[in-house]
C-alpha cells in the first residue's frame, strides 16, 4: 500500500476514535428523558423576546405565546426591540387590549446586536424562570411547565430543548438534530451539556450572568457560564420547539457558518474549563472540541492525503474519492439521501465548522446579521 493510503486512513481512524468511544458509552448507559429530578413547578416566568424586523411574523408568535399552558398572570413579556421597521408600534398595539402578560418593552434607539440587546432584557428580566425565544420559532402549549419541571430540581440552573419539526421542511437540519439529540442526552446524564438553543432556553433569574457584547452564541454561552458558576445546564427531549431551516447547501452556510463561528470562538475563550468541573470539563468540553475544532480539519487533510494516495495508486480513477464527496454534497442538499441523509448532516456541519474556523483565523466574525426572510415564510 502506498504510505499516503496508508497515512490517511491512519487519520481516519484517530479521527473516529472518540466517536467510537462515545457510541460505547451512549450503548453503555442508555440516557433517556432529562437527567433533572422533576417535579410539577408554577414559578413566575419572565419570556425575553428580542426582536430585529420582525414585522411580518412578530404578531404570529405573540399569538404563539399567549397560547401557552400557563398562568398568565405570573408571565411577563420582556421585548428587546431594535428594528428599524414598526415591529414595536405591532407589539405595542397587541398590548393595548391584554391584561396579562404584563409587557416591559425595551426600544433601543440603534441595532448594536443581539448580545448587548439580550444583557439588557435579562437585566430587565424580574421574574423566577427567564425563558429566552427566538421570534422565528413555535412553541408548544406544554413547554413552561416541562421546563419548570426541570429547574425545580435544586441542581439544575438552565435548560434547553429539542426541535421537533423543522420549518420549511428541511432534512439536512432534521438529520443533524437528530443526531444532535442524542449527544446532549448523553452530556446531560453524564454532567451537561454545552448547546443551548436560540428558540428556547430556560434559565433561573438567580443565575443569570451578562454574556460578552460579541457573542455570536448568546444561549450557549450564558449555559457555559452558568455551569462553570455551579449550576447544572441540562438538555430535557420533553422541552420542544419548532424552527425553520434550509437543505440547499449555499443557503445554509450563511445561519450555520455564524453559529459555527459562535461557538468556536466560545470554547476558545473558555479552553481554561478543560478538565474541571467533573465530567463537564473531563468529557463534554473535549467531546465538542473533538467535533468543533479537530474533526474539520483532520477530515480535511484525510481527504486531501487520501486522494493524492487514490490517484498515486489507481491513476485516474483515484478522483472517484473527491468526485464521490461531491456527488454526495449533490444529493445530500436536495434531501436525496435516504437512510445515510443524517450522515450528510452531519457532514454539512463539519463544512460549517471548517469554514467558521477559516474565517476566525481571518479575523471575522462580529455580531449582526441579516434576518433571513425565506426563513420568516417558512414560520407563516
Ligand atoms: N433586539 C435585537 N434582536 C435581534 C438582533 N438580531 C437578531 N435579533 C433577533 O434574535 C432572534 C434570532 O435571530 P435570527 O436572525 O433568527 O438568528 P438565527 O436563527 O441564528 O439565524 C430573532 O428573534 C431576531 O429578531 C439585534 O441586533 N437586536
Ligand atoms: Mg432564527
């Protein structure tokens, strides 16, 4: 066999190794359900909703949330606004005739990002549990008392959830929540896990700590923090939500290649967690690490060695090996894909990873962005 064969499958399988490992242990312990001890809560709830031009779906979610299974009297609504269409003059308007919730608006003068506009409403924030939602996403009517249920137990200080249905219809982003799933089950059991997700978030107010103003991943970065506080940050399969997302490889990259880019420079900023707090900095953190950072680029020189190795050994028909990567990023986007479609998933988020990192080591990646209106079609 030629040493460059040789070498990449070497990689391939150094590569692998972890994920191996951590398959054996998913086998081995078998986490189902949130790891919390639960127990029925009705605490007061704070829901923070920022919203950046949102005019077309922002009285679709308020609908959304008076909706939900909860006492409205305990909720209040938390809007941090910073369009510059008449989202707010909406929001305003739907208020006039409500009693409860009651509604603290925020009306920030200039777009200067998420982050700041989030440490600001959770400033604001008053109540018990402080839920954080994204506009462009749907919740169920049960999601406050599961979520509840998880922060009752006196160990858990966050949690997060699970997308059921993607908007839009999307079997790219379904596959890799899929899998996704599955991992923060496992991290939960085991300690916590990192993720926490834009669309919905729980947090006890006792807890919350300010996110840094850059932040490209406010959720999981304010999780993170609180973890390394004392609180257990958990993922619960029962909290749900719905978000819409793309297949199509080049829409895709805009959304994914930024949240990459949050969470890379998250784990770079806090590397100093690595191997403490328990089994949080012993195997979670380096667990995301291992997919984040080294998984992109050890893939990709696997690739590269790989085919310069197929193309030494079977002359031209060693380009069968790139032209196959290819092929599969065809079918892949057009969810043609069949059973191995979460295998492309997870595939695409590696692409995301490696060009989030790319563009770190550029010096890019600050923190606005355009609000994505085929994504908003998807929500109506
Ligand atoms: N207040 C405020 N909200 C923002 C800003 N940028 C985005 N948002 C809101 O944050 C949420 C997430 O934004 P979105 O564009 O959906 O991010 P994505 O889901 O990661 O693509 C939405 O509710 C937006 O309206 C901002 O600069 N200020
Ligand atoms: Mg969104």
């Amino acid at each position: 066999m030629n040493p460059f064969v040789l070498v990449a499958g070497t990689l391939l399988a150094i590569t692998a190794a972890p994920y191996v490992a951590f398959l054996g242990l998913y086998a081995w312990m078998r986490p189902s359900g949130s790891p919390a001890t639960k127990r029925p809560a009705e605490p007061t709830v704070s829901l923070v909703l920022p919203t950046y031009n949102e005019s077309r779906i922002v009285e679709a979610k308020l609908d959304d949330l008076l909706a939900l299974d909860y006492p409205m009297e305990k909720v209040e609504l938390v809007v941090v606004d910073s369009s510059s269409d008449d989202t707010r003059e909406i929001i305003r308007n739907y208020f006039t005739k409500l009693e409860a919730p009651d509604l603290t608006l925020i009306e920030e003068d200039e777009r200067r990002g998420l982050a700041p506009a989030l440490n600001e409403a959770y400033e604001a924030a008053e109540r018990e549990m402080v839920v954080k939602t994204d506009c462009d996403s749907k919740l169920p009517p049960d999601v406050l008392l599961e979520a509840a249920a998880n922060l009752a137990d006196p160990e858990v200080d966050a949690v997060t959830g699970r997308n059921v249905e993607v908007l839009g219809g999307s079997e790219v982003e379904s596959g890799y929540r899929g899998v996704q799933s599955h991992i923060q089950q496992l991290e939960s059991h085991l300690d916590s896990t990192l993720i926490f997700h834009g669309p919905f978030s729980a947090f006890e107010n006792d807890a919350l700590l300010p996110i840094d103003p850059k932040s490209l991943a406010d959720d999981t970065e304010l999780a993170l923090k609180i973890r390394r506080q004392g609180g257990r940050v958990v993922f619960d399969p029962s909290v749900t939500y719905k978000e819409a997302s793309h297949s199509e490889f080049v829409k895709r990259r805009t959304q994914k290649d930024r949240r990459a880019m949050g969470l890379i420079r998250l784990l770079v900023q806090h590397r100093d967690a690595l191997g403490k707090y328990r089994k949080y900095g012993k195997v979670v953190l380096p667990f995301n690490w291992w997919f984040m950072i080294a998984s992109p680029w050890l893939l990709t020189v696997t690739l590269v060695i790989g085919t310069v190795g197929a193309i030494i050994q079977f002359g031209g028909f060693g380009l069968a090996l790139p032209v196959g990567v290819g092929l599969f990023t065809y079918l892949g986007q057009r969810d043609l894909l069949g059973p191995v479609q979460a295998l492309y998933s997870l595939f695409d988020t590696q692409v995301s990873l490696l060009r989030a990192s790319v563009e770190l080591l550029r010096g890019k990646g600050d923190g606005t962005w355009d609000v994505d209106s085929e994504l908003r079609e998807a929500f109506e």
